[in-house]
C-alpha cells in the first residue's frame, strides 16, 4: 500500500557500537537518538526533568540505561537494540558491552551487524579492551569499520592527541587484517562531529560519524548464492497412510526448485526434489534463502539431522571435512587445551571436537602454545571426530561460524578460515547397499519406519 502511494521503504542496516567501559558508547548513541529525532515523543524531556528531580547531571547515556542493574553499577551489561534513520537508511544499533567479563554479550551481540563504530576515550588512549574488541570484529569478519575517538573536547580539542590515536590503533587494526574506513574526532557529550561538523575542529576535514555511517554497504544477499540448507530435522507422518519422509530446515543461501537434483554431505548421497512442503500452506515450486522448508524426495535415502543440502548443478563451495583452520576467541573459565573433547555447533551439526594446533596467537599474547586461556584470541586447527559438511566463513557466514560448548557451557566461538577436504573413502559393500537395506526394512516393517 505504502509503495503504491509512491512511498519506498528505507533499507535497513545492524551495526555494533562498541569500546572499552566508560569510553562513551552509549552517549554517542543517545545524541544520534538525539539528533535524528528517533526518540519517542517526550523521552529527551522525561530523562532531563527525572535527572533534575534527583539532583543528577544529565547524559546522553541515561537514554539507553533501561535496565535497573544498569542504572545501579553504570555500565552497559547487555546487547541493547536501538532504531535510529537518517535521510539514507534506518540503523539497527547494537550497543554491546566494554567491560571485560561482557565479552559474551558483546561477542553475541554483534555477530548480527554488518559494521561497526569502535569508540576510543582520548583521554585514556588504547585501552586493552580496545584491542580485544578489535579481534573480535576481525574474528566475526566485520570489515566496515569506523573508529570514533570521544572526549577530546576535554583535550581543547588537541590534533596531535588525535593522530597519535589514529597511528596507534590503526597500526594495530592492520594487524588483524582490518582496515577503517575512517577516524573521526568527536565529543559525543557536546554532539561534536556527530552529525554536523564542529568549528573547533577546523583542522579535521573528513566526514560526520553520519555521514560515515551513511557511506556503509549492506553486503550482497545470500540468495543470489549458492543453495545450502542444513538439515534440522527428518519427518515422517503416518496418519492416512502417509508415507513421506519430510527432510527440514532453513535454507541459508540460495534457492532449489522441484525436480532439482541435491547432494546431502558429509554422507554425498543424492537424489531428486520431489516436492516443496510448507506448514499449513500449499506445496510451492521453489523454495529460498530464510524460507523453512520441507522436502520429499523421488528416492529413498536414509541422512540424519547436521547434513548440508546442497545442489549438484552448482560448485557449492562445501567440503566434507575433520579438520579445519578457524579464528577462534576463547570466553570458558578453563582453559582450551589440547586432548580434550569439547562439543563443536556449526549450523545444524555436532560433534565432538579436539584443538590439534594453535597456529598464532592474535593479538598481544605471549607465551607458549599450549592453551588459549579466557579471553584470548587465537588461529588455530580443530580436529573433528567425524566429517561435517562445512564452508569457509567468507565463502558462507552461516556454514563458516562456529560455538564450542564446554560442560555445558558456550565456551568459545569463531569462523572457518579453511577446510581441509576428507577424501571419499573406498567402501567394501556397494554405495547403495544402506538405501537397499531400508527399502527391505520399509516394506517388510511399515509400521516402524
């Protein structure tokens, strides 16, 4: 309706604000609140007169503080969710925690952006946790990056204390293969370079953190990718004689249509789409990225849950692998250590894992290479205990990232760089032997399968 008025909706675009504690994160995002005019009516007035009441100086962060243990401690404890929208585009912000013992929040928290603003306290300079967060966007494959570096209004503004930031950090980001696409001099207090430029910055001729913001790209869809659909589950209904066995889940990338010919890896065992099924719908004829579908097939083949439907028609990029290379922080309360078993998540498949190398460490990480300890980054080898159907992160995020779970516990977390390629094993019974086996089973059983 709203387009046929000749109204076009705006894209819309996640990016994460992150930084050490107290660098200013949740002050720059209530003065874009502020300055875009996305606060619901009356907000800014209701947050100054309650301030005034209780005898308190107004900031910009109050906005955000929407939780009591928030408000009681004075720092950001969980991935709050703010809606801002320039003239370009709406912005989902993720304000993602600085302090050390958040980094699971923050490391949950912008694994759902595209881009990110890194804030940096002038007055403090490169904080630790600046370095961490800087990891962590590299380890996610968040390219778009923009640093801001608050409070220099407390510096007079000083250029030199600016580029000598800039040479610091920037050196450092090199490391990680990351690259900002800008430096920006900024007072979010005092809405300096926010979105308009600041006179007493006549020495800083670059953009606005808005107009940086705005020169992001939203990457490409999936769906003009290869098709990939990780198998959630495996159905079967027998009311009416109902004899279909419904292969599950959601597809990741690309499209398949009925008749189209797929692979399932690790097992590589194929057949044919026979229909496309959809809950409480009529069947459909092509299926696409972030549908959940179900699928009969014209054969019958016998594959389990954490397989990878792929098409056979295209170079899918999906190896059957045990062994893979991957970026990897490290968040449990013991160590990762190499001999023993941890449970290893990708998609829809589990098995258990064992860390065969570490590679390198990321990051300003001395010592030996025999564990990474809480709150390190590192490359390293995982060894599988059976193969998975696997992609390399930058060839597809949703087959490339990664949780490892420790006594129950998410302990670490990362992105396949490589997969090592399981060569086809040669089998001493013939390749359809499993499929005769359970259409003898099938026919002569019904009632059990």
């Amino acid at each position: 309706m709203a387009e046929e008025q000749g109204f076009t909706p705006l894209e819309r675009m996640n990016i994460v604000i992150t930084g050490h504690v107290d660098h200013g994160k949740s002050t720059l995002v209530g003065r874009l609140l502020t300055d875009t005019r996305s606060l619901p009516e009356g907000k800014l007035q209701a947050v100054q007169d309650s301030c005034k009441k209780n005898g308190r100086v107004f900031e910009y962060a109050f906005l955000l503080d929407a939780l009591d243990d928030e408000q009681k401690q004075g720092i950001t404890i969980d991935s709050a969710r703010i809606f801002f929208k320039s003239k370009l585009r709406e912005y989902i912000i993720i304000d993602a925690p600085g302090h050390i013992e958040f980094l699971r929040n923050m490391l949950s928290g912008a694994s759902r952006a595209v881009a990110a603003v890194l804030v940096i306290d002038a007055l403090e300079g490169v904080a630790e946790n600046s370095r961490r967060h800087g990891l962590l966007l590299s380890l996610l494959g968040i390219s778009q990056v923009l640093v801001a570096v608050n409070k220099l209004d407390a510096l007079q503004y000083d250029e030199q204390v600016f580029n000598s930031i800039r040479q610091e950090y920037g050196t450092y980001l090199e490391t990680l293969k990351v690259k900002p696409l800008a430096f920006v001099p900024i007072s979010a207090r005092e809405g300096k370079n926010i979105s308009t430029r600041a006179p007493e910055m006549p020495w800083y001729e670059g953009k606005t953190i808005l107009e940086v913001l705005d020169s992001f790209h939203n990457p490409p869809s999936n769906e003009h990718g290869f098709f990939a659909m990780p198998v959630q589950d495996v159905y079967r209904f027998s009311n009416d004689n109902d004899q279909r066995r419904i292969y599950a889940g959601t597809i990741v990338s690309g499209e398949v249509k009925v008749g189209d010919e797929v692979r399932f890896l690790p097992s590589r065992k194929t057949a044919h789409i026979k229909t496309i099924e959809v809950w409480n719908a009529p069947s459909k004829v092509i299926a696409k990225t972030n549908e959940a579908s179900g699928f009969t097939l014209e054969e019958d083949i016998y594959v389990k849950r954490g397989e990878v439907m792929i098409r056979t028609d295209e170079q899918a990029p999906v190896r059957v692998s045990t062994e893979i290379k991957a970026n990897l922080i490290w968040l449990g309360e013991k160590p990762l250590t190499f001999y023993k078993p941890y449970l290893f998540k990708l998609g829809s498949a589990k098995v258990d894992a064992r860390l065969e190398r570490i590679e390198r460490f990321l990051g300003d990480r001395d010592g030996d290479y025999t564990e990474l300890r809480r709150h390190d980054c590192g490359c390293v080898t995982l060894r599988l205990s059976r193969p998975i159907g696997v992609s390399s992160f930058y060839d597809n995020p949703s087959l490339g990232r990664f949780v490892i779970v420790d006594a129950y516990n998410a302990a670490g977390g990362g992105i396949v760089l490589e997969a090592v390629e399981e060569p086809q094993k040669i089998q001493a019974i013939p390749d359809d032997f499993e499929e005769e086996l359970f259409a003898l089973l099938k026919r002569y059983f019904p009632h059990r399968f």
